[in-house]
C-alpha cells in the first residue's frame, strides 16, 4: 500500500463521525463498549462496529479483562489527527487565510478571554504546537543554535540540532522522508511571531505528547502543558 492509499484507508474512517467521538472519548483513557456506549447515548452494536472499524485501520487497541474487551487508542496520534482535522474544518468553515486560524468563536488577543485563555497559553495548529508555548519552543530551538533562518519561512536544521533532537526521541529520519517542509516558521495568531511548523514540528509535538509532557483536550484546539514545558523538554537533550 502506498502512502496515499493509507492516508485515504485512515481518512475513510475518520469520515464517519461516531469514529470521530470514540476518538475523542478514548483520548481521555480507556473504556469499554458499555462505557462508551452510556457515554455517547449510541446502542452498543454502533460502537461495536465502529471500533472494529478503528482497530483494522490501527487506531485503537484492545484486551480482554473478563468478559469485556477494553479498548485505547494506540498513542496519541489519533487524538492529533482528529485535531489537526478540527483545525482544518474551521480554516475552511471560517475562509480564514492564515495557517493559524483562530475559526469560528476565536478569542483574538485583546478580546473576552484575554491573555490567559488556554488557547492563547497552548494549542495545536494543525499537528504542531502553537500559541505561547509553540514561540517559546521555536524561540528555544533558535537561541540553542538547533535550528537557523534561512531563505524566506525556511529554518535550518544544524548538526547540534540534529544530535540533540535525535536524543529528545525524534524519528528525523522519518521527519526528513515527509513530502512537506522540514522545518518552516508558522505565523501565530495570536502572538503575532512565528511557532514551528513542518515536519519537525509535528515531530517534536508528538514527542512531547508520548513523554506526557503535553496533553490533549478532547474536541479542543486547546492543550494541557506539564509544569516548566516546553523547556524542560529542551533541556533534556543535555548529556
């Protein structure tokens, strides 16, 4: 199966929207059919089918516990697919321009949630990290010399980088495969200066998602950081 086919293979699952709520049910942490069934109000066969669905396609996990089966996602990429889905769907419903598009109800800074909103504070822009934490982390890949300007949105990936990211848990081998930019400032809605998007975007969000060090919400743009991130996760690339 090529890579188009199974972008199109997971795409046709996410099509249906009750995959699109057990994703966001699961995100929070494990459940049965019963459990999700009550609570989604969908009868127990819908939720049967659809899970099938999901396992075949490798979203979700299941073990038997008894009588039951108990079923998770399989990381946490599946919650950030069904964000970067959310994104896109409002860039689209909003006819937004920019990247970052706030969508539809967006605070804007200076509106009703003011500089505190967890939007502001941190979110997904697409599969990359956004809002303050996404500049803090771009501007700490920037002041450790990691990452350099370059032609235009382009930023450069240095070898120090590449060490040192190599020894955060990037995949940069399979980050540089991707068909799309390695590395590109991202214009941030909110902050007015640009995060990190890319390839190596997503790749460090996801980093941080499988070391607990973010934390989605489910059916939010809006994500929950650990204490001190995203620089403690940059500091331990020291060796």
């Amino acid at each position: 199966m090529s890579e188009e086919e199974g972008v199109a293979a997971l795409a046709r699952v996410l099509a249906h929207e009750t995959c699109v709520r057990l994703v966001d049910a699961l995100a929070s942490g494990e459940a049965t059919v019963s459990d999700l069934s009550s609570r989604l109000h969908l009868d127990q066969p819908r939720v049967s089918t659809h899970l099938g669905l999901m396992r075949d396609a490798g979203l979700v996990d299941s073990r038997a516990t008894g009588r039951q089966r108990v079923y998770a996602l399989r990381g946490q990429a599946p919650a950030l697919a069904v964000a970067t889905l959310r994104t896109l769907a409002a860039t689209v419903t909003g006819g937004a321009a920019t990247a970052d598009a706030g969508g539809p109800g967006a605070t804007q800074p200076g509106g009703p949630a003011g500089a505190a909103s967890p939007a502001r504070l941190a979110r997904t822009c697409y599969d990359h990290l956004a809002g303050l934490a996404g500049v803090r982390l771009l501007d700490g890949l920037l002041a450790r010399g990691w990452l350099a300007t370059a032609a235009g949105r382009e930023l450069e990936l240095s070898a120090p980088g590449a060490g040192a990211l190599g020894r955060l848990g990037l995949d940069l081998a399979a980050a540089r495969r991707s068909r799309r930019a390695l590395a590109i400032d991202c214009p941030d809605w909110t902050e007015r200066r640009p995060h990190l998007g890319g390839a190596l975007g997503a790749a460090l969000l996801s980093a941080m998602l499988d070391q607990g060090r973010v934390r989605l919400r489910p059916g939010e743009r809006a994500v929950d950081l650990a204490p001190g991130e995203p620089d403690r996760f940059l500091d331990a690339a020291r060796v």
